[in-house]
C-alpha cells in the first residue's frame, strides 16, 4: 500500500482515482522522487512485446499525466484547458488502448512518433500521408504492446 503522506497533492488525487477506478492496476504503482517537489507516481506495466526495451507508463510529476511506451510518450495537463477528471479519463483511454493494442507506436525515424490504430498505419501502408502524422519519410516502424503487430515498412512513395 502507498503511504499517500509521502505524494505531491497531485498524486494523491491520482491514486485515490486509480484506486476507485482503476484498482487492477494499483499494484503497479511506485513512488518516485520528484525535480518539482514531493514525490510522484508511476504506474508501470512490463512490456510483454520482447522487441520493446521499454514499458507501459503513467506518470503524475510536475502536476501532469505522463503515459508513454516504447520511443513515444506524450503529456496531459491542465494547460489543455481540461480539468482534472478530463484529463485522467483521457490518459488513462490512451494507456488502455496501447495495452489492448488498440494504439500502437508508429516512429518515422529520432523523435517523430505517435499512436495510431492499425487503420491508420494502413492508411499510411498504402502511400497516403495521414494529417495526424505527415512525417513523409523512407521507413516507418510500428511497435504494438503485444509485439503482434510490430512490423517496418518502406514508404510506398518512395520505391
């Protein structure tokens, strides 16, 4: 169990609400030392995928949802203009749906990645670019939390 004396008050509004909603998880969770104050948490799940070197994550330093899996990770806050309850049903939507491989991580080469459906990489299997990821590139790499849909493809474009 947490010692919830020992969070950031951020963080204790993130537990008490995995607890409440999402209480499979919980055991999952760590307390990590935090650059912006008390601690934070992490909620971590092992990748089964054995071509990932990386795990599933949520994060709650510096007062912001942090979920990331392999090379992609991406920030939820208050800066959006959600409140508190928008944002965790958001986050916790994106970490469900990479765990069930519904989103998977597609990477265009260095930093350029993000979650798409396996739709949308079809989308850009086929030589299309998609509005939400128009990095038009020679190779792309898709990274699924199962390992089932992992997969290169060179840019049809470009044979």
């Amino acid at each position: 169990m947490i010692n919830t004396n020992d969070l950031n008050e951020y963080s204790n509004k993130v537990y008490a609400y995995l607890i409440k909603k999402h209480s499979n998880l919980v055991e999952n969770i760590s307390i990590h030392p935090s650059d912006f104050g008390k601690n934070h948490l992490r909620l971590e799940i092992k990748s089964i995928n054995e071509n990932s070197t990386h795990n599933l994550f949520l994060s709650s330093e510096d007062n912001e949802f942090t979920i990331g899996f392999d090379i992609y990770h991406d920030h939820f806050d208050s800066f959006s203009s959600q409140d508190f309850d928008s944002e965790i049903k958001v986050a916790m939507d994106y970490f469900n749906k990479i765990l069930s491989d519904v989103l998977l991580v597609i990477c265009a080469g260095g930093s350029a990645s993000t979650l798409l459906t396996n739709e949308g990489i079809k989308v850009l299997e086929s030589g299309q670019i998609l509005d939400s990821f128009n990095y038009d590139c020679i190779t792309y790499y898709v990274v699924s939390w199962s390992g089932h849909h992992d997969r290169t493809f060179e840019n049809p474009k470009l044979k």
